[in-house]
C-alpha cells in the first residue's frame, strides 16, 4: 500500500466535527453582520458583553489569551486554533510525603490526551472532543465515509460561550477542568493508581502561563485518601499538578517499526479501498531529525551535518553539584551514536541561564532531567510522543536522589573485590559519578526511543570479559547501554579488568542509525526496503542482536542483570568474588563503634546477588530461544535451549542452590549479624536459615512451573517421529532431580536439617498450584533485585512488553495437559522411596519421612477425589 501525505488525513480531522465546521462558517459570516457591537457593553442573545466580562481582567497572549478576573480563568480561543490537533500534557510538579516513596514525584507525566476544539455558536459553546490518532484512510476512497463515521470523536467537556471577542472569538471560562471539579483534562488521582475524587473546596488554580504554540495551567489538587480500616485513619493529600495544552506541529513522516530493533511505537490502523482487511502497524517514537535545506545533498552524500533543529536537555538546578557533570556528559555520549545518523552536534545538555526567565521544569518547551529528593532508588527516562506520527515532542528524566543506593549496592557486590575504591559506605565522587554516567546515558537512551535490550550481554563470551584487552576496546559489559547488563562481576582478581563500568555500544549506535538516519521518503513505507537493508547488513551477528524484555523469562539470553553467553560459567565466576567478599563484609562496611546496619544490608545484598546468579541458571531449563526473524534471513524464530546446556544448569542449581551453600549461610557472620532487609517500618533482620529456604523453594516452585513444563513438553511433541538431536524430557527432568534431593534416602543414610528442608521444598513444590503461590508470595516473602528504570515508563509510549511475541500461551491446555500427570506420577514415586526407607535414618530423619508421608498420601488422595 502506497499512501501519499497528499491524500492521507488523520481520520478525526474529518469526523464528527466537520459539518459543525461548516456551520461555523456560516455562523462566523452572520455574526460579522448581527454582532458588530460585540465588543461594546450590551449582551447579545444570552451571552454577555467581552468589555464587561473583561473589565478588570490581567491578561496573557499566547496560543490562547489567558483572562484571569480575581478567581476566574477565561480562555479567548482564536478561530484559527478550532479543529487544529492539541496534546494536553499532566504532570506532577509537587507531592507530600505520605506518596512521595511510592514513585509519584515531581516531573511524572501521568497523563496525556489528544483533543479538538470546535466553536458552537448556535448552542453557545466550545466543545472540547478527542479521538482516535490512530486511524488514516486516503480522503478519495470510497470507504472514506464509512469510516468517518465509524470512527468518530467523543466530547469531553463543554465550555459556555461568556463572550465573543474580536472578529468573533470565544470567550470561555475553564476553572472546572483544571481545579478539579471534572476530570476531562486532568484525572489525576485515577491516574496516579489513587481513585477518589478531588476535594475541590480545597483545590485551587494557582498559576497560568501563555506561550506561542502552549499553554500552561499550574493547580494544586486535594483528596482524602484511608489508611486504615476506620474512617479516623484518613490522610489528606495535596499533589501540585501542571497541565500544558500544546499546538501540535504538522505531521511528521513516521517510520515503521521493525522488532529486530528495539524501539517504543505508537499503533496505526491503515483503511483503504485497495485492501481485503485491515493493515495494522506501528510507527516507532523518535525525535523529528532533519538535515536543513541547504544541507540536504552533502547530508545525502555521506557528509556530517547539523540538524534543522536540536535535542536539548536542561539540567534541572535543584541537582547536587557535584553529580551536574557527570549527568551531562551522560547526555553527551549518544552525539558519537547520532553521527552514525549522519548528524553531528545534535545533543546538547546545560543548566537553565539566568536570562531564561521562562524557563520552567514542568513546561513542554524544555526536556528536563528533573531531581526529584526521595528515598526512592530509582531513574527512568520518559517521552511525551506525538500520538498521530511517534514524534517525540519532549522528554524528561526522573532522577530519584536515592538511586545512588542501587549504584553503590551493584559496585561493591558486583566489583569490591577487583575494586578497592568501591568497598566503603561512600565511594569517591569519581567513582559514583562514573556511575551516574552510566544510569544517565541509560535514561537518555529511553529517551530517544529506545527500548531495554536484554539480549545484548549475550553477545560477549564469559571469558572475554575477563580480558583488560576486550573489555577496553568494546567499552563495557555488553554492546547495548541499553541492557541491565551491570558491572562486571565476573572479571578477577588478577585479570587486570578496568572497565567494568557499561557504556555506549555497538547496537546502541546501529539503533540510533536504523531509527534516525534521514532518507528524504515522504511516506514510511516508500523508506522500508532502504531500512531492512541496513538491518540485513547486520543479519546473524550477535553484537546486533535485540532481545525484548520478559515479564516470564523464557529465552535465558534475554535476562536482566546477567553478563554473557553462560550463565552458569558467568555465575561460578560471581560466586568465586562472593565467596571472596563474605569474610569482608563487616571490614568493608563498619567502623569501631559503629552500629551494624550497614553491615546487614551488605550481607542481604550478597545473598540477592547469590539469588540472581541460580535465577539465571533456571532459566534455561525448559527454556527456548525467541529470535526476532523474518521470512528470507535463514533464522529460526523458536528454539529449544540446547540439551547440555539445560543439563549445565540443573548442574549448576545443584551445586549452588539444592545443596546448602554453608560459606553464604553458616559463616562467623552469624554469631554478629544477619542478612537485614529494608522496609517501610525500617531494618528487619532476617533468619538465615529462613532466608535460604525461601530462595531455594522460590527456585524449585520456578523448576516446577507449569509454562516451563508445558515448554519442555511441546519440545517433546514436536520431536515425535522425528530424528533430531537430543532434547531435555519432563521424565529426565525430574529423575534428575529426585535422584539428587533423595541420594541419601535411598541409601538409608540420615538427613541433615537443610537437606530434610530441600525435600520438604521439592515435595510442596509439587503439589501447590505454582501460579497461585507466586500470586501470593512474590511481593512478600522475596526480596526483588533493585532496578533502575524497571518498567517505568511514561504514558504516551506503547511500551508494555511484547508478551504476545515472546511467550507461548498453555492457559487453555493447563489442567488437560500432562503436566497434572506427570506431578502425579513423580509424587506417587517420591512417596514410593519415603515409605521404604521410612523407618531408616536417626529420629529426625524419620518423624520427616512421616510428615511427608502423610502430606503426599493427602494430596494424592484429595487429587483421587
């Protein structure tokens, strides 16, 4: 399908509104004639007199003048703006403490919504309405009036007409939509996962601003939210709010997204005569890069230019000193990636200048790395995008004060043993502030679109990140800054490995060029072949490769907080520096005198690291390759993780998480602290012993998952009747496992208490629902690893992960499967090993073969009824 900007409209421009377009007209003709003395005192047919109205009002010129009398605000809409595309922008400009750890801070942009005004003078009003942007269907087609008017807008608000102004513009007071009393503009508290209605007697508009192409309205908002069961415990929340109403430029030429590289989208729905069904695809969000005319041919013929307009950043001044630097030079980073665009000079980062009057952190104008003080240990870098093309209008970056937390938790676990300088409680400011460079070049790279890479790290093998010569000239842990690939946990000791901060790569530039090099095509589809032909250039090398982010990991090569193409050998390396940091832990933490919190927390961060490691072991058990492919490339889109490597991994899980790890969990650590978590209330110190039959059911419930059984099963079916290389079996599976948790049973020797507890964890695995615990446990009993920007993002991206592309579905094939059958069926042979070995072993040995006993005849016989 060839669609010409020509002949393409967004769809609502024509919908509802275009007969009362029409009306207008005739109307506008008329009050020329009937309303000469509209400006002059007397009121014309219900509608009072703009003089009047006006008299004592402060007034601002911008896209609307802004009439502000005492409390009333009025909007003077110019006839010109009716029916022009509008993004109204919500963010938050102040909250109070009682939500301030909850991630809801100043800077957030909680709500963006595409409108329409059209001016009604036969019923006095200006109707505010919106609609779908992602509808577009030639004008000429026949089905152009079928889907005009299927595909309407809606009215949101309308506003009395209170005065005509000067060639017939409309005067209208807007309090209700930005002080609270509707929600049409700005539906805060539903948005921010709040509910409840704005106490409006308690709300007010504080401040308005005009400018030539936005609008900004500035208000404080309260609600009275319950905290507790009676109605005594309620609290009441002010949150400061900034709503910009913006001019929408013309459109822009879109670019089809491709899943081969990750960028955010916005959806299209193409219509047209020519079609048998609906074209669906997305266009991917990216800022508007343009060579200027007269750069245009030495832009085409390979030379660097600057572009018509340039991506600047301002450093919000509420930011500490001594990380302003580090902050902008993370923004500067990506000019070295656009220059693979073809454009130079295009980032520029600074603090706002005195004579910037205007200038303010939550105006639509400016991008913004915004400070926000807060306990919370996080960054995250969001777009407000064009909804209609994906253009990227403005972005801004959170940074919460307290990610340095994360930073300093990763190094010192991570690093501390290859870095002295990352030991303590506070590092160098050299140090963090090389970190901070990291997280923000990370942001920066949300912001120009990009999405998470997680299958980058997979393209290094482990051995070569312990080379002080690869990771020197590849700059990093991985191709992509766009990865959770951290800091280098398995370079040590003795390698000599220096970098061993991420940084910018190879991918991370061959995305900014795929996405930003300018071909000079009016239409998206007549620039596909020239954009599949510089993916093709990279086609099969894995420096390239992009891996979507996974809500349930399936494809192991795409994980967060890994390094390289094992896990397994990546994880024997990062446990060799975790066993070397155990006996420091207190040293590096502590001073004479001092408490041993910090020392807690160390100890509970070691552990998560240990955690994460089996984690990305498991993984590849049942797991399979997900390869972004298209017809031509030679790729399989789906295969099953290699049989060695699945047995490489259940090696590794039971070594390192099946048999008790007495170096993590009985230590002399344990006469003097234990592994404390932080919480709302505080400090809690945790039981070791607890701690580690957590993590360890966590990882037998996630072997006996029933999407990784279902996997390994499909592997089996497909293999039917075919000759094909070896593939891990459920029957293997779990025979592997049984024979290792249940080796001293079977040999009548007694248990040890940790091992009674791995067959207790491996037997309740089995018979509880591993949906329903993981439903109810995974944001209680188990800490989450800290993440910067993890699943933070905005609202106008299309940004949830794609899990229609990266998993297979089972829900409808669970219970029916044979995954019932064969929990069964090992049940039923652990229950066979325990009744002949029951009266085996010492005391505790037996009463545990009792209990189990009893557990397994329970639910056999309840699963019997």
């Amino acid at each position: 399908m060839n669609l010409k900007l020509a002949s393409v409209f967004l769809l609502g421009f024509y919908a509802m509104g275009f007969q009362a377009q029409e009306k207008d007209k005739k109307t506008i003709e008329k009050d020329k004639i009937s309303k000469k003395d509209s400006l002059s005192d007397k009121a014309d047919k219900g509608i009072g007199s703009y003089d009047t109205l006006l008299k004592d009002a402060k007034s601002k010129k911008g896209l609307f003048t802004i009439h502000q009398v005492k409390d009333k605000i009025y909007f003077e809409i110019p006839n010109e703006t009716f029916g022009k595309d509008l993004l109204v922008v919500n963010k938050i400009s102040s909250v109070p403490a009682e939500i301030n750890n909850a991630g809801i801070n100043k800077g957030i942009n909680y709500e963006n919504k595409l409108i329409r005004f059209y001016k009604d003078v036969q019923n006095k009003k200006v109707w505010a309405k919106t609609f779908d942007p992602k509808i577009e269907v030639p004008k000429k087609d026949n089905i152009y009036q079928s889907v005009k008017d299927n595909y309407g807008e809606s009215i949101i608000e309308g506003f009395e007409i209170k005065a005509f102004g000067k060639d017939s513009v409309a005067v209208v007071q807007v309090n209700d939509v930005f002080n609270g009393t509707s929600k049409s503009f700005n539906n805060l508290f539903d948005n921010i996962g709040m509910g409840g209605s704005v106490r409006t007697k308690d709300s007010y508009i504080e401040e308005t601003k005009a400018f030539p192409q936005n609008i900004v309205v500035k208000a404080q908002l309260t609600t009275q939210v319950s905290e507790g069961k009676t109605s005594a415990e309620k609290a009441d929340l002010t949150v400061g709010t900034t709503t910009n109403i913006v001019l929408l430029p013309e459109p822009m030429v879109g670019r089809f997204a491709d899943h081969r590289v990750g960028y955010f989208t916005t959806g299209k729905q193409y219509f047209s005569d020519k079609q048998q069904k609906v074209s669906e695809k997305e266009l991917i969000t990216r800022w508007r890069l343009e060579p200027r005319e007269e750069d245009v041919q030495r832009y085409l013929a390979g030379e660097l230019v600057e572009p018509k307009k340039k991506i600047v950043y301002y450093i919000d001044p509420a930011t500490p000193k001594q990380w302003q630097q580090a902050i902008i030079d993370g923004v500067y980073d990506w000019n070295k990636a656009f220059e693979k665009a073809g454009f130079k000079n295009v980032i520029s980062a600074k603090l706002p200048d005195e004579n910037e009057t205007d200038f303010d952190v939550d105006d639509v104008r400016y991008s913004v790395i915004t400070y926000a003080a807060s306990s919370m240990a996080n960054a995250m870098g969001p777009s407000v995008v064009d909804p209609r093309t994906g253009e990227i209008l403005e972005s801004d970056i959170i940074w919460w004060h307290n990610v340095m937390t994360i930073l300093q938790s990763w190094m010192r676990v991570q690093t501390g043993i290859i870095d002295p300088q990352v030991r303590g409680n506070i590092f160098p400011d050299e140090k963090m502030a090389n970190a901070i460079r990291f997280v923000s070049s990370h942001e920066v790279g949300h912001t120009f679109g990009l999405k998470h890479n997680m299958g980058s790290s997979f393209a290094y093998s482990v051995e070569d990140l312990r080379s002080p010569e690869f990771t020197s000239k590849m700059g990093g842990t991985a191709p992509s800054i766009m990865d959770y690939a951290r800091f280098n946990y398995v370079a040590q000791e003795g390698d000599g490995v220096k970098q061993i901060t991420p940084k910018i790569g190879v991918y991370d530039e061959f995305a900014i060029q795929w996405g930003y090099r300018w071909t000079g095509k009016s239409t998206p589809e007549a620039e596909q072949s020239i954009t599949n032909a510089w993916i093709e250039k990279h086609q099969g090398d894995p420096l390239y490769f992009y891996g979507e982010q996974q809500g349930e990991t399936i494809d192991p090569r795409s994980q967060a907080e890994d390094l390289g193409n094992n896990a397994m050998k990546a994880g024997e390396y990062g446990i060799a520096n975790l066993k070397k940091t155990i006996p420091n832990i207190i040293n590096w933490s502590t001073r004479k005198g001092e408490n041993y919190d910090e020392a807690k927390s160390f100890y509970n961060q070691v552990i998560n690291q240990w955690y994460v490691y089996n984690n990305h072991a498991l993984a590849n058990v049942g797991g399979l390759y997900l390869t972004p492919t298209v017809k031509g490339d030679g790729e399989k889109s789906y295969q099953p993780v290699p049989y060695a490597i699945q047995k490489e991994a259940l090696v590794f899980l039971k070594k390192h998480i099946l048999t008790l790890p007495e170096w993590l969990f009985i230590n002399p650590l344990s006469d003097i602290i234990k592994p404390a978590k932080t919480t709302p209330k505080g400090l809690i110190d945790q039981s070791p012993y607890n701690v580690f039959r957590e993590k360890q059911a966590a990882i037998l419930y996630g072997l006996m998952n029933d999407n990784r059984l279902l996997r390994i099963l499909e592997a089996e079916f497909l293999k039917e009747g075919k000759a094909s290389e070896k593939i891990m079996t459920t029957s293997e599976l779990f025979s592997d496992l049984r024979n290792f948790i249940f080796a001293k049973t079977q040999k009548r020797k007694p248990l040890t208490i940790s091992e009674r507890m791995t067959q207790k964890n491996y037997i309740d695995a089995l018979i509880i629902d591993v949906n329903k615990f993981y439903e109810k446990t995974e944001k209680g009993i188990f800490d989450r690893m800290p993440m910067v920007c993890d699943f933070a993002h905005d609202a106008s991206h299309h940004h949830a992960i794609d899990e229609n592309k990266i998993t297979l579905y089972f829900d409808g094939m669970k219970r029916l499967s044979e995954v019932g059958s064969v929990k069964r069926a090992e049940l039923i042979k652990v229950r066979r090993i325990l009744q002949e070995a029951r009266y085996s072993g010492d005391e505790n040995t037996r009463n545990h073969y009792e209990d189990m006993l009893i557990r397994l005849n329970t639910s056999l016989k309840n699963a019997n009824n």
